[in-house]
C-alpha cells in the first residue's frame, strides 16, 4: 500500500508492505519493494479489477513458496511433483549476474 504526502502532485511518502505491514525502507531510507499485479479480463469472475500488492524480498519470496507449495500438492502424486520442491527457480524469468544472467547488484 503507498502512503502519499498531499501535496501537488501527490509525493509518495513510503510503501508498506501488502503482507507484514512494515515500512519498504532500508537503512539508507531508500524504498526497497516489488509488485505482484493482476488484472482480470473478460470472461473472468473478477472482469475489470486491477490487484497490486507491494512485497519486500523476505515476504516475495514466501509468497512464491507458497504458490510452489500449492503446485506440489497438485501433482505429488506424478512425474514431476518432486522436483518442483528443488527447482530454485520457478517463476524466475531472468539469471541472476552470478548465474551468468542479469547485470551485477
């Protein structure tokens, strides 16, 4: 959630975090948080509605844990139900830089 300053224009202030509920700051007070976003189309049941929800890294992160645990438990039973548990990688579409992807942090 973006808590904005009034002013003109509106100053965004800080981001709290969609999952904890703590500040997006850093030590350096820099805003240190990603987006997960959906938007719903027609012939969907939520047609015309617009989530966003700001996430640190530590709540991204169990987010996506818990979205690969939900998978596992759809196909345990099959092939590839083991190896989505040790796949580092789901959902990941880019390298990091020490993985020979991406630029350096």
């Amino acid at each position: 959630m973006k808590v904005a300053q009034a002013s003109e224009p509106d100053v965004i202030v800080d981001v709290v975090r969609d999952v904890c509920g703590m500040s997006t700051r850093d030590r350096e007070a820099k805003l240190q948080y990603r987006t997960m976003h959906a938007s719903w189309g027609e012939g969907s049941a939520h047609c015309g509605e617009d989530y966003e929800l700001h996430l640190c890294e530590r709540c991204f992160f169990s987010q996506v844990a818990e979205m690969k645990r939900a998978r596992w438990l759809a196909v345990m039973f099959d092939e590839e139900g083991n190896a989505i548990l040790v796949d580092d990688a789901y959902g990941r579409v880019t390298k990091s830089a020490k993985e020979g992807g991406g630029e350096p942090c």
